[in-house]
C-alpha cells in the first residue's frame, strides 16, 4: 500500500468515526425516548386517526386520497363518496370517471380516483371484497405503498407498526429519536428505538405532535413538551439533516 493510499484510508476512517460520533451526539439515549413517549402519552391520552372511516376499506380509501392532502379536505369529500360506495364492491362497480366527480376538490384526483376503482376491483377479485390484515398483501394494491399499508394495519387493524409520512419524519429527525436521509430510511428502523408499551400509538403520538406543534416552518419550540431532550433544540447547528431534502412515502 503507497503512502497516498495508507492517508486516503486513515482520511476515509476518521470521517467515518466522525459521522458516528455525530449520530451518537443526535441520537436520543433509552431513558430520553422513554421520557419522550410519556410526555406524548400523557399529553394524547386518546389518540385517534383524523380522517373519518367506519370500517376498514372506508379507511384504506381515505389514507390514499390524504396522500399530498390534508385529512379535512378528504373529510369533506369523502361522506358522499361513500354514501354512493360504501364497500369494494360497489366501489369498483361505480368505476373510475363517477368516482373523480366526488373527489375533484382533492389534490390530484383524476390519479387518486383510478387507484380507488382499480383497488376495490381487486379486493373484490383476490380478498372477497375485505381489505386483508397483512401488510405483503396491502402493498400490492394500486395506489397503496407502505405508509398506507401501516396506517390500515394500525389504525384499521391494532397492529404495532409505524407509517412515516413527512411530519413523523421531521420530529423523529429533529427530536434524535431515529435519524434517516428520507421516510423510508426512518420508517426501516424507527420501530426498533420506540419503548414497547407506547408501539401500538406511536404513529398517532408522532404525527400529532410533528402536525400542531413540531411544525415545518414555524415549530413551536416554545411550547414542546420534548424541548428539553430534544438535539435540534438542545444544539443549535446540529439539526441531523436538512428536513426540506427529506420525503414520504406513500
């Protein structure tokens, strides 16, 4: 090995241990998550899903139309929706161009009114019209990715999953509790640094305190309740990434 090389290496090893160091110094310790998921509790005692549903495919149609939307513009299209097709069935047999004329005042609705007709088609062909509990199955319907496959299964089906959406992704970044370049990253390992007994309502915690108080323009730091374990908080400069370059999936 030439001397250039042995340099290059030991360059390459010290940046290393340094980008460690740095997510050690971001990442949250055991008892600080533990303190985090108490305040979080304490302050949601109840937490529920936004979006209006009766039964789970109500729910699975609802999680598709919020993608790129907010939940209250779905909640004011969806009674009519599901008053004319309250199941897969009737759904796929109101078909694609009658679906839209219910959901023209949601973000990208020609798109979304396809995935609905398209996955009620397929319910009704491979699950007997139900929406299946299984997260394999879920992520192989149009329109359906794993954000939305996990809100089903936890919202739908109390199930202990996390889906990562855009504000779960900037808490969990700007507090040091999971730290990831985009969702997925985040989503891959977040279930593995939240204390057991606050898994099932973790994503309910999250995303209401990344939508009302961790906001992305203007939280309200202020106010938090996670303010004195938070890293972004405690460090200014050490914010872990860049919360504008980061994405959900859906």
């Amino acid at each position: 090995m030439t001397g250039h090389q042995q340099k290059k290496k030991q360059k390459t090893k010290s940046s290393t241990g340094a980008a460690q160091d740095k997510i050690r110094r971001c990442l949250l310790s055991q008892a600080e998550r533990e303190l985090i998921f108490q305040r979080l509790a304490a302050a949601h005692p109840h937490p529920q899903s936004e979006l209006n549903f009766k039964n789970p495919f109500e729910l699975l149609c609802a999680v598709v139309l919020s993608a790129q939307a907010t939940d209250a513009s779905v909640n004011k299209a969806t009674p009519a929706l599901f008053a004319a097709a309250p199941d897969a069935g009737s759904m796929a047999a109101l078909g694609e161009e009658k679906i839209a004329s219910y959901i023209k005042t949601i973000g990208l609705w020609h798109a979304k009114a396809s995935y609905l007709a398209k996955l009620s088609q397929s319910l009704v062909d491979h699950y007997g019209g139900e929406v299946p509990a299984d997260y394999s199955k879920l992520i192989k319907l149009p329109g359906v990715g794993s954000k939305t496959a996990k809100v089903v299964l936890n919202v739908a089906f109390g199930q202990s999953t996390v889906a990562v959406d855009t504000h779960i992704f900037r808490v969990a970044n700007r507090t040091g509790l999971c730290l990831g370049k985009n969702a997925r990253e985040v989503e891959e390992h977040i279930v593995y640094y939240i204390p057991p007994a606050y898994l099932k309502e973790a994503h309910h915690y999250l995303l209401l305190h990344g939508r009302y108080v961790c906001k992305a323009l203007k939280p309200d730091c202020a106010g938090c309740l996670l303010s004195s374990v938070c890293r972004s908080h405690q460090e200014a400069g050490l914010q872990p990434l860049n919360m504008r370059k980061g994405s959900a999936s859906s």
